[in-house]
C-alpha cells in the first residue's frame, strides 16, 4: 500500500468484529507511529492498552455523555487506546520558557500528529480506528490513575473493521488553498 493509498483509504470506523488484536500486532501500530514527528523529537506520546472488558463498560457508562456514539463505539471494540503525553515537555525550551505563543498548545499538535500516524499504521495492517475526544477527561484520568506526569489527550477505539466505510465528500482544492 502506498502513503497516498493509505491516506485515502483509511476511514473513522466505528463497529468492529469480536476478533481480538494480537500484542504483537498493537507492537507494531505504536513502533510505526513512534516515528510521528514531534516538537524537538520529545516523543511524548503514549499509549495505554485496555482490553478489560469490565473497564471498557465502566468508560461507556461513567465517562461517555449521554446523546453521543462514543459508548457503543467502546463497547464494540476489541482493544481501547488511552492516548496520553508527558507533560511540560513539548514546546518548552530547557529553561522552561515557552518557545512559541502557543505555550502549552503545542502538545496537542503532536499529539494530533501521533494519533493520525497511529491511525495509518493501523491502517497499513488492516486495523480499523476511530479517535474520540468527546469524553469526561479529568473523570477517565482519574480512573485509570494515570502518572501525575501524564495527561490524557484522547481515546482511539481499534479492531478488525465490520464492514467498510465510504469515503465522505471532500471540499475542493481551491477551497483549501489559497496563494499570496
């Protein structure tokens, strides 16, 4: 599969079948997305495995607010990834100064960045995702009593795909680009 076909091929998916995703297969999805660029290569992106079924229930029902999918979604998906990144790393000069305007901002950047690679190198193995963001994050936090160190940046539900997906329409280029 070429960079172009797996980009537009990959799609958000949402239901997914009972198959489970072997270690060895999620090893390599989180060795492919390590390479994701990041500010001053601080990597600081991490990724928590819940296969837990029990713990997968419990953040459908507590932390998932009511009138989204997010819940379904968790319930269906064989492996749930806690996406987090070390804190007071990115965008920071070594005194702790900010290097740009954006302060703190920058850590989302290439935690957006590490997710979208962790999507495609997913992809490029026949894996199916979807990155959520729309969950309680200071509750789940708490819950998966993550390290004072860390912070959780989003959820990204992964399986074997059931069924496939079409691709949405797309805005036009000169929608998207302009030139000075």
């Amino acid at each position: 599969m070429t960079a172009n076909e797996c980009i537009r091929g990959r799609r958000s998916i949402r239901k997914f079948t009972d198959q489970p995703v072997s270690h060895e297969l999620l090893a390599q999805v989180v060795e492919t997305a390590s390479y994701a660029p990041s500010w001053k290569n601080t990597q600081i992106s991490r990724y928590t495995a819940i296969e837990d079924e029990g713990v997968k229930r419990a953040i459908s029902e507590r932390f998932c607010p009511p009138g989204t999918n997010n819940a379904a979604i968790i319930s269906s998906c064989p492996v749930l990834i806690a996406q987090t990144f070390m804190k007071n790393r990115c965008g920071y000069e070594r005194g702790g100064s900010f290097t740009t305007d954006r302060g703190e901002g920058w850590q989302y950047y290439d935690c957006g960045i590490a997710a979208q690679t962790f999507c495609l190198a997913a992809h490029d193995l026949g894996l199916a995702t979807v990155i959520m963001g729309v969950f309680d994050r200071k509750g789940l936090q708490a819950y998966l009593d993550l390290p004072e160190d860390q912070e959780l940046m989003a959820l990204i539900a992964l399986g074997h795909p059931a069924g496939e997906a079409a691709a949405p329409k797309r805005k036009e280029v000169s929608d998207l680009l302009s030139f000075r």
